[in-house]
C-alpha cells in the first residue's frame, strides 16, 4: 500500500489492526557523472521498495528526495538540504507519523551522504523522551539499501572492476531497469573510463577532483537486466528486514 495513494479510514484501519510499521524511501537529487541520473538516489530505495510492495503488505511512505548533498552542488542540477534543514524536515515527518499511531519507522536509505544527518535527526527525534528519563514510543531503522543482507556481495560480484563509489554501476542499473529508455546513456564514452578515486570535501573541490562527477565507477558497464537482478535481491532482502523490525515489541 502507498500512504499517497491510501485514504485516512484505510491508514486508521491498518493502524487498528496493529499494522504499525512505515517505510520511507529517502535519498538525494544529485548529479552522477553523464550516464547516471540526477534522481538517482532517491529513485533506487523508491524503486526497490514499490517493488517489495508488489511481493508483501508494508506501506510505503512518499520517497524524502532531496537530502544532504552540498558537495555536488557544482553540477548542475543538483540540490541539496542544509544538513539542519533536513533535521527539522525528519522530525516533522516523524512527529507527524508517530502522532497517527506507527511506531516503527524504517528509512531504505540511498545516499551515504545523508548517513551522518539522518542519524542526528533520529537523536532529535529521541532527545525529549531520554532527557525526561522516558522509553520513546517508537523507533528507527536506517538502512543503505546496497547493505541489504547479501546486497553490496552481489554488486561487487557482478561488478569485479568499476563498480565505484558514486555514479556506481550497480545503482545506475538499477535505475536503467526501471526508466530503460535512459539505458542508451550507457553507451556514452567516458574518459576515463574507469574514474579516479579520492577525498570528498566541498563542492568545489569535487568538482576539480572528479571533472564528470563519477568516483572510482565505470557505469557504462550496466544494464537493464543487471539492474534487475539487483532489484529483486533488494527488495526480497528488504522484505526480510523491514518486517522483522516491524515485529519488535521492546
């Protein structure tokens, strides 16, 4: 079930029948590199979970889709949250979720540079509860979806050289599986072919480091069909571990 497509009697109702947990796709809009869309982030947690949503009965919360991403800011198209706008932004959606009744939330994270910020939103979200000496009535789950049990092994598998640390080619399959029309970027020649790696620091300097945005990656490489294949792993896996949360009692 999607909670935008949903009507309230059918959220109250699942709330009543004890159907508490949410998953929230959350990522960034960010450049990656010529072949990789700027959505990227965001559309691979959105599209592994609508696709678990096929399979099993989780609600799915809108996808978060603008995150922490100040150092792409030098490609255009890219946006980005500051990270204290996106702490206040978490904890509105939670207080606004937590007030309805679920009380387990699980963010399927896809950009590792929102990790640090979510984390400290989750500490805000729990600051008032602990400082009163209170157990909070909900809890987070965060959760990279390439860190999905057996995820990140069958990327690097299926990706022994380039896979990268951004504009990777797992994540840029991933999205071609979904928007196959955008599959033709692949066959764009990148020089080099395989990107250089290095230090992340301010949008400036990523830029001069990294001059077409990729890290370590080559994602002319990826298909469709790969894409697919991570798809499916993905979203059984996060099947797997998000229900599992959902089941905690304490």
């Amino acid at each position: 079930m999607f909670l935008s497509l949903a009507t309230w009697p059918e959220i109250d109702q699942r709330l009543k029948d004890g159907k508490r947990g949410i998953i929230i796709p959350i990522g960034s809009h960010e450049q990656h590199g010529p072949t990789g869309l700027i959505g990227t982030d965001a559309l691979c947690p959105e599209i592994i979970a609508r696709e678990a949503e096929k399979q099993a009965d989780v609600l799915l919360a809108p996808t978060f889709s603008v995150g922490m991403a100040q150092h792409h800011m030098g490609f255009p198209g890219s946006m980005t949250l500051r990270p204290s706008t996106m702490i206040a932004t978490i904890v509105d959606w939670t207080a606004s979720l937590t007030r309805a009744g679920f009380d387990r939330l699980y963010w399927v994270n896809g950009h590792g540079g929102n990790v640090a910020t979510i984390q400290a939103a989750f500490a805000e979200t729990y600051a008032a509860y602990s400082l009163r000496g209170e157990a909070a009535p909900f809890a987070h789950m965060l959760k990279n979806w390439w860190e999905l049990p057996g995820i990140e092994r069958l990327c690097l598998d299926m990706y022994p050289t380039g896979h990268g640390s951004h504009g990777t080619a797992s994540e840029v399959a991933v999205t071609y599986w979904a928007y196959p029309e955008r599959a033709n970027l692949a066959k764009l020649v990148l020089e080099p072919k395989i990107a250089p790696n290095g230090p992340i620091r301010d949008a400036a300097d990523y830029r001069r480091r990294f001059a077409d945005g990729r890290i370590g990656s080559d994602p002319t490489q990826s298909t469709p069909e790969q894409g697919g294949t991570i798809v499916a792993a993905a979203a059984k896996a996060l099947i797997t571990d998000a229900t599992s949360f959902f089941a905690e009692t304490a």
